[in-house]
C-alpha cells in the first residue's frame, strides 16, 4: 500500500548545534550527500524522501555532453513498491539544483540501490573507507597491522551520520554524530553494524563517516537505533550489480559475531580455554538442517580460520564467504573440551528470495512497509 510522506518537519534540536570537528567532517563530503525524492508514477503523489551518496562519475555522455553520476542509497527509496519502475526519482544536489534520476540497479536482501543522473557539471564523490572492525582481547600483544585502505573501526570511535532534505528554501544537511556500538539491532541483517547516532527517517540511505570524511557505511532507521551496512558490503553489492546485475547470497545458517562482542562470562570462559585465541567469530545459533547443522558446527565455537586464512574479524569472514555459493569450505574452530582447532568442511547454500532480510520502516512509530 502506498503511502506520503508531508514536509520534512524541522531537524530536532540535537542537529542544530555541533562542534567543530563533526562540522570540518561533514564539509568534507558534503558535496556528495543527495538528497533523493520518489514520486508515484501515475499520480504524481510524493511517496518517500531519503538520502544518497555520490559515489562514481563518468565523463560527459553520450550525445548531450552530460556527465553520468551513480549514487548509492537504500532500496527504501521504492519500498512500497518493490519495483522502481513505478516511481519517478528526483535528485536534490547540495547546490540547490535538480535533476531527474533513475534507479539503475538495486538488491534488496541487503537493502541498497544505485541511482543514475545526468549532472551538468562533474560532481564530487565521495571518499570511501573499507572497515576492519577487529579487536583483539589482548591488544596488549597484538602486533597486527591494518591494511591501508582499511579503518579500524572499534567501539566507542566517533561516528558521524549525514542527510540531506529539500524544503522550500533550500537542500538542508543534516547531521548527528555517535559513537560506535557493539549493540545488535532487531533488523534481520546479520552483516548490519550499530551506532548511536540519533537519527530520522530522511538519513535512511545516507553516509556514515568517520573524522576523515570517509565514508565508512550506509545508515538505516530501526525504531529509533541507528545500523549500518558497512560500505565492505555495499560497495561489494554495488560491484556484483555493475559487472553482473545480480549479488551473491551465501547462507551457512549461523548466526555469529566477533569475538570481543560475546558476554562477559563467555570470554572470561574462552581466555581460559584459549588463552592464544586472540581474535575470530563466536557462533550464536545454529539452524537446523542448514549447511552449519550438517558440518556439525556448534554455539560458542570460535572460527580462527576459513580456508587456512585467519578469521580476525565478522566482516572479513562476511568477505571469505561471498562468492562461495554452493562451494565448499574448511573452517577451524575452537570448541570447549577439544585439545586444538577442529577441521570441520561446510557447504554454503544460495538463499531463496523469500528468505531475504526484511526491511521494516516507521514513522511516527507505525510500521509502514517491510
């Protein structure tokens, strides 16, 4: 069922007033952060309002001498759809202008979706930054060094989240800054990380940055929590979709997360247990008669390697198992009463499109799609 969305109200108080260092941040991309607006093809009715990202430009196209500009966003954008050819897109740029857009490609198990225009001018992209959300239980003697085009993204760093809005004076920022949070939100997507930003629903789709201006995520809106896919994620998605219009879909049927995010009585357990075992995932739950039940793969093993490389983290196993569909794996765990790792092979399913994450939004805490 369709639905409107009326004049975005005014930002609440906590965006209007900001220190510096989130301001310099924010400069920093701000010319790349969009603001995207659907309207019903056959009405004409404005059905949704977020946020994109500027984030690849080619040089003039075609015949008309215009560049063409790929914003990444959230699949949001058509929600009460399903299907983007039933909406028109308009593109709101920071320096008041407007163009049409279209949705170009889109995958909604993960939620994200690209939209093309054709600026007049080059536009600026947006810088982004790969995270390594690796923590290790005893940095004291951890000696690991992250890779360059990565940021080491541990909680409680600051954060900042970013929209843009078009009233009738002017393309609006928005902004909220939070910290990074090893939380979990009620969002079915296991690859979603948590912040604290205070957010509405227009920062849906919009950038995560940290203090570079790098764009580390893609935010979201749950109920008043803040998640975000990390931009590893997205911009894996958003290089599937160019090269071959589709994503990857792995399923293992666990549910896991880092190791430094498991309870307090679970890894005082595993230092005791362990005491090399640094870094790695913690399964939670196993799925019955999924490819984790069949390898025998059990709650509270710690994975420390998948196909002899290290498992320092979630999203570098999320990486490990992205284009595994229907191949199989050798995974080395750690497991309670076990001398040494374990050497169990599992074989990773395709997940069916009516398994997909659900995508739930609200406003004014009513759920209206998902």
């Amino acid at each position: 069922m369709n639905f409107s969305v009326d004049i975005i109200p005014p930002p609440p108080p906590f965006l209007k007033k900001r220190d510096d260092d989130t301001n310099l941040a924010a400069l920093k991309v701000s010319l790349s952060v969009v603001c995207l607006a659907a309207y019903d093809r056959g009405s004409g009715e404005k059905c949704f309002a977020c946020t994109g990202t500027i984030v690849e430009c080619e040089g003039a196209a075609g015949d008309d001498g215009k560049f063409e500009a790929t914003i990444l966003t959230s699949a949001s954008l058509f929600h009460s759809y399903r299907d983007p050819s039933q909406i028109t897109v308009e593109v709101h740029l920071s320096d008041g202008s407007s163009y049409e857009g279209e949705v170009s490609a889109f995958d909604l198990h993960y939620n994200i979706a690209t939209v093309k225009f054709k600026p007049d001018k080059l536009p600026q992209k947006a810088r982004l930054k790969w995270i390594d959300d690796s923590m290790s239980l005893q940095p004291d003697n951890d000696h690991t060094m992250v890779e360059a085009n990565f940021f080491n993204l541990c909680p409680g760093d600051k954060v900042i989240a970013l929209a843009r809005v078009q009233d009738q004076y002017h393309h609006k920022l928005l902004v909220s800054s939070g910290d990074f949070s090893i939380y979990c939100c009620g969002l079915d997507c296991q690859e979603l990380l948590m912040t604290t930003c205070e957010i509405s629903t227009p920062f849906i789709g919009g950038p995560l940055i940290n203090w570079d201006g790098e764009v580390i995520g893609i935010n979201f809106f749950w109920k008043g929590q803040t998640p975000f896919l990390p931009i590893n994620i997205a911009f894996r998605c958003l290089d599937y979709l160019n090269k071959k219009r589709s994503v990857p879909h792995p399923w293992l049927g666990m549910e896991f997360t880092n190791l430094y995010a498991a309870d307090v009585v679970t890894l005082e357990e595993i230092v005791q247990l362990f005491p090399l075992v640094c870094k790695g995932v913690i399964v939670e739950e196993v799925t019955e008669e999924s490819p984790a039940d069949r390898a025998e793969i059990q709650p509270n093993d710690v994975i420390i390697k998948c196909d002899r490389e290290v498992v320092s983290c979630s999203l570098k196993f999320f990486g490990m198992i992205w284009d595994k569909v229907g191949k199989s794996m050798e995974l080395e765990v750690m497991r309670a009463g076990v001398c040494g790792p374990l050497k169990l092979v599992i074989l990773a399913d395709d997940l069916l499109p009516d398994s997909y994450n659900s995508w739930p939004i609200y406003l004014s805490g009513e759920r209206v799609s998902g």
